[in-house]
C-alpha cells in the first residue's frame, strides 16, 4: 500500500471520528436543550442563537441550585422591589440577603425564561424554603399586597407624582399634583409650618411601602407626617441660629440640595449662600431658574442643563439672577442631609463655587470672583 493511500485511510478515519464525536456533542446538547425545556419552559422568542445555547448549557449544569431551595426550613424576609430597578440589580440583591444563591444564575434563568421584563415592583414576602424559580414566580404576582413609593431627594412634585402613579396605586400623577399644589386644611396640619402654599419641600424623600388600597390622602398623611418626623428640636435650634423660619429653611435646603452633588458639600455650598445674605448678594444659583423654566421638551427633563444666557434672564420670582433673597418657595424635596447643612452649615470665606473638571461631582470654591473664573474648566 503507497503512502498517499495510507494517508487518505488515515485522513478518512479522523474525519469519521469528528463526525462522530460532533454527532455525539450535538446529541449531548439536544439532550439539554430537552432537559432545560422540560425544567424551565421554552427559551423568550428575543434571545439571539448564541445566548440561546449558552443559557441552555449554563442552567443544564446548574439546574438543581435553581430547583433546591436554600435552606429548610425556611426564614420568611419582606423583599421590596423598587420602581424602574434594574433585573440585575435586584438579583443581586436577592443573592444578598440570602434568598437565592447566585444573582448571576438567577438573571441567566430570568433572560432565558423572559421573566426579567415581567417583574413587578412591591413588596413581597419571600422565604428561604423557596428555589430561586419559586422565588421568581412570586416576583411575578401582578398584585403583590403593597405598593412601593420611591420619592428621590431633589425631586419637585411633578417627579414625585409620577413615581405615584407608576407605583400600583390608583392614583393618578394628575391627581397627586393638584393635591401638592392645593393642600387641604387637613394635609397642612400634618406640617410643623403654617402655610408653606404647596407641598413643594415636604414630600419627605425615602421609601414609603403602603397598602394598594391607599388613596391620595392616605399616601399624603404617611409622606407628609415623616417630614414632620425628622424636624426635630435641634435642627428647630440650628434653623433659629441662622435667623430662619422653618419654611425659609426648608427653602434653601432644596437650593442646597440641587446644588450639590457629594453629600459632604453641603455644608460649604450651605455655607456660601449664607456669606451671599450676609454681604447683600444674590444668591445666582441655577436651580432656582431651571425651576422657574419648568419641563423641557428637548432634554425631556425638568431640570434643563446647561442654562444659556437668555434662560438666566427669564421673568420670575424663581429666577434669583434676577432677584434678592430666596425664591417664593422651594424648588424642590430635600433631604435630611440638606436640612442639616442648613441648620449646620461650614463657616467659610466662600462667596463662589463651581463643578470641579474631573468629573468627580465636587466643586472648587473660591472666595473672589476672580479666583471663580480662575476655576473654569475651559
């Protein structure tokens, strides 16, 4: 026999054994193809070929660690998922608190299954004794018993009430913004101030976990007498200090609270506004304007950045480029660390502050104007 037929014998051989072993791989895979099916259903029609077969190899190995619970018996937990969380995110989360046992396995069966864009916001109670698809399948409960209510610090009403009207409730953000605007005598006596005009400032940002039931005035007696909750004698006290009605100083809190970025500023930025007062100045702060704008088409915001020229010369109260002292109320929902910074602001040499260029969310501040322009980025 030559040595070229031995070689095409040989060649023929490997070529059969490749055949074989791929015909073997493919009949492995197809055997987990059926397997994930018959355990977890059939694979969301948006999956692309490729996450297709990786999903399906990734939750053949590891099926039992979906299908075991963590532990028996099992310790029940209140889990809240927040409206617009992320499915990564709250996986992660999950993994956490102990309720499953790896996030990134989860969100594998979440994306595979399309469960991850089927997830509801609320509060559910979870138990240790469940298996993590257990635990996605009381996710899942369109009517979970309890809303969530998300208030941001540095949100005006308008953001705040469509965060309400997403949140399960029959609420309507029409609804919640006239009630903000046109508190009732009711409502008002919640509040450890007079008549502050609106509730602008004292939707008391955090998290506010209600029955669905819930209606306008019940969501507003929970959110308004938690403000109440955090005014206590020493923020009273440190208001007094700085020569500021309640109401005064819930309006500059919001000021400092748009302002700011990184939470340990606030009592220089705090502290920059009143050095303005004490001079005479204008506090030229640029919240205030885009308060005074309102929502912007084009950014789909309320809150327009950057601010041109023309908009620092817009006719309103707000606009304090304009005007002297604060504006007619606050622009915004602060939060506890704003308050502080108001009632307890640094004592600087500071009239001037700016962004810092690195992007970091601080800012340099200056004691003249010339050291202000000094500190531009450009």
């Amino acid at each position: 026999m030559t040595k070229r037929k031995k070689a095409g014998r040989v060649f023929s051989f490997i070529l059969i054994l490749l055949l074989i072993l791929g015909l073997g791989i493919l009949g492995v895979y197809f055997m987990m193809v059926r397997s994930v099916k018959a355990e977890f259903g059939e694979p969301a029609a948006n999956l692309s070929q490729t996450q297709r077969v990786l999903f399906t190899v990734e939750l053949f190995v590891s099926r039992n660690a979906l299908l075991d619970p963590q532990s028996l018996p099992g310790v029940e937990q209140n889990f809240i998922i927040n409206q617009g969380e992320s499915v990564g995110m709250i996986c992660i989360r999950l993994e956490k608190a102990g309720l499953i046992p790896n996030a990134e396995l989860m969100r594998t069966y979440l994306v595979y299954t399309g469960l991850d864009r089927m997830l509801q916001s609320g509060q559910f109670a979870l138990t240790t004794a469940m298996s993590p698809v257990q635990v996605a399948a009381e996710l899942l409960d369109a009517t979970p018993k309890d809303a969530v209510v998300t208030i941001l610090p540095g949100w005006r009403i308008e953001e705040v009430a469509a965060n309400v009207a997403g949140s399960g409730l029959s609420i309507s953000a029409e609804a919640f913004i006239q009630a903000a605007y046109s508190p009732t005598q009711q409502q008002l006596a919640l509040l450890p101030v007079s008549d502050p005009g609106s509730l602008e400032g004292f939707l008391f940002p955090g998290t506010y976990v209600l029955p669905r039931e819930s209606n306008l005035d019940d969501v507003l007696k929970v959110i308004l007498s938690n403000f109440t909750a955090q005014i206590d004698e020493t923020l009273l006290d440190g208001f007094e200090r700085q020569n500021l009605s309640l109401l005064e100083a819930v309006n500059l809190a919001a000021i400092v609270e748009k302002e700011a970025v990184v939470a340990d500023e606030k009592p220089l930025i705090a502290s920059v506004f009143f050095n303005r007062f004490a001079y005479g100045m204008r506090l030229e702060t640029d919240p205030t304007v885009q308060y005074a704008l309102g929502f912007n088409q084009d950014t789909g915001s309320w809150w327009k950045a950057p601010l041109s020229l023309a908009d620092l010369s817009v006719e309103s109260p707000y606009n304090t480029y304009q005007n002297f002292g604060l504006p007619p109320g606050p622009i915004c929902n602060p939060d506890l660390g704003s308050l502080r910074a108001v009632a307890f602001p640094a004592e600087t040499p500071y009239f001037f502050f700016r962004a810092a260029c690195d992007d970091s969310g601080r800012h340099n501040f200056a004691i003249t104007f010339e050291e202000h322009l000094n500190n531009s980025c450009e």
